[in-house]
C-alpha cells in the first residue's frame, strides 16, 4: 500500500435492506486525484462516510494511511480525521462565524499553536483561494461560489493528506465552477494531495480526474483513466457518460407493477 492512500477490498454494505455496496475493490493513489461517479442514490457519499468513519461496513475492508478504520478507537479516529480534509456539498460553514474563524475553527481544535501562528496560517489559505480580503465577512454576506472556496480554504487548513469533495461543483455558475475546478487541481499539485472527487458534473470532474470509478447498482461497473471511460463501448458507461435515458440504469424505482398498485389500492378504498 506504498503509493496508495485509500484501499477498498471487497466491502458489503447495506442501508436497511437496500443493498448499497455488494463487494466493490478501489485505491485511491498518492498525489492523484480520483472521481467517483455513477447515478444519484448509488452510494457515493456514503462511501466517503466508510472513508471517514461515520460509517461502518457490513464486511469487507476500508483501509486510509494502512488503518482499518472500522477497528480505530474514538480518539485514534479523531487523530486520522486530522489528517483529512472535506469539502462538503453545502459548504457546511458556520453561520454565526466570520469567515477567518471558520478556517481557524480546526486549526484550534487540532492544534496547540498560538493566535499568532494561526492568523498566519489562515490568510496563507485565503491567499489560496483567493479571498483574503473577506476574512472579515459572514457566511451570509458571501455569494455561492465565494462559500464553497471559503469551506474549500477550510478543508486544507490542517495541510490535510486526503482530501474529499462531496458534489464540490454543484449549483455553482459556469464563473465559479471554472474557478474551483482550477483551485481543485492546482491545489492538489501544490500541495501534493490525495483527493477524491464526488460529482455528478462530468465534464468538469473528468478534465482534472486522474484515474474514475463509475458505481451502480452495488458495483463498480466500470474504472480507469477518463480517456479509457470516454472512449468505451460498455452500455451502461455510455448510458452515464451520454447522460442518456434510455439503457441499462433503469428510470423506475423499483417497484410492483402499475396495475397492481391500482388493484390495490381500489381493494383498500373498498374495505
């Protein structure tokens, strides 16, 4: 596991009895940045849960820096959760902080450094996204694009070696999507991070990703480098990559037939 961050082996895992994972293998290798991809409720998020330990698996392997994470204690997993960073899709930042105490919120729980060090730290990571001069500013006072940079400046406070982006592009305009794809990549070359992409803007995910999984229905139906995932024939990839509605990723949930539930509820207004 020498170049690899994350290791996956054989995980199984369930959300009541909806089968969400059915025994899917993944790396996540050091100094890359990998997509997770697939149609919406097939577990991507969830799996950076697994990855964070929130989660734990049904069985199987999820393995970050060689630990099993399912076996840490509270406070070992607090110490591995140090070493990560994530961007969620809300942006998740505190409402009732400025934005300088928002990335210097894990910088005082994580750290021993005095004030002094941790303003320093603070504007370097505001430099980085290119929003020192709103340190000062509230979350609400910041636009949609402005609040995912700030949470992005507050995921890589702690110069973290795994960084997760849960949907990091969603509901931005084309400006700001353009900024934090760029901000994703060159961060990740800067400071020599490991990252994991969820997203469903495949255009945007796929120009920066090194290497992608796509994920449905429990499996990973399909992985390798976007060219490799562009250029295949499999139908159901070209379902996802096509965005087309028609194909093996069926529409419906699933469900009894039309018909019987009509019968059935006719059956019911009866009695």
């Amino acid at each position: 596991m020498q170049d690899d961050r994350v290791q996956v082996d054989n995980l199984y895992f369930n959300r009541g009895n909806k089968v969400i994972f059915s025994g899917i293998n993944l790396k996540l290798r050091k100094g890359k940045i990998t997509a997770l991809l697939g149609p919406s409720g097939t577990g991507k998020t969830t799996l950076l849960h697994l990855l964070g330990g929130q989660l734990q698996p049904l069985s199987g392997s999820v393995q970050v820096f060689g630990q099993e994470v399912a076996r840490l204690s509270r406070n070992e997993l607090f110490k591995l959760r140090s070493r990560m960073g994530v961007l969620f899709q809300s942006g998740a930042l505190f409402t009732d902080m400025s934005v300088f105490d928002n990335i210097a919120f894990p910088l005082r729980v994580h750290t021993p450094l005095p004030e002094s060090m941790i303003r320093d730290l603070v504007l370097i990571k505001l430099e980085a996204v290119g929003l020192r001069g709103a340190r000062d500013l509230m979350p609400i006072e910041l636009s949609g694009g402005m609040a995912r940079r700030v949470a992005l400046a507050r995921a890589i406070a702690l110069d973290p070696e795994l960084l997760m982006y849960d949907e990091p592009f969603a509901g931005q305009d084309p400006i700001s999507m353009g900024v934090l794809v760029q901000l994703v990549k060159r961060l990740n070359q800067a400071l020599g991070l490991t990252s994991v992409i969820v997203s469903h803007d495949l255009a945007e995910t796929l120009s920066i990703a090194d290497y992608a999984y796509i994920l449905a229905g429990g499996k990973i139906i399909a992985e390798g480098t976007p060219a490799e995932l562009e250029a295949s024939q499999q139908e159901n990839v070209r379902q996802f990559i096509g965005g087309l509605p028609d194909g093996p990723v069926a529409f419906n949930y699933p469900a009894a037939s039309f018909a019987d539930d009509l019968f059935a509820k006719k059956e019911v207004g009866h009695a």
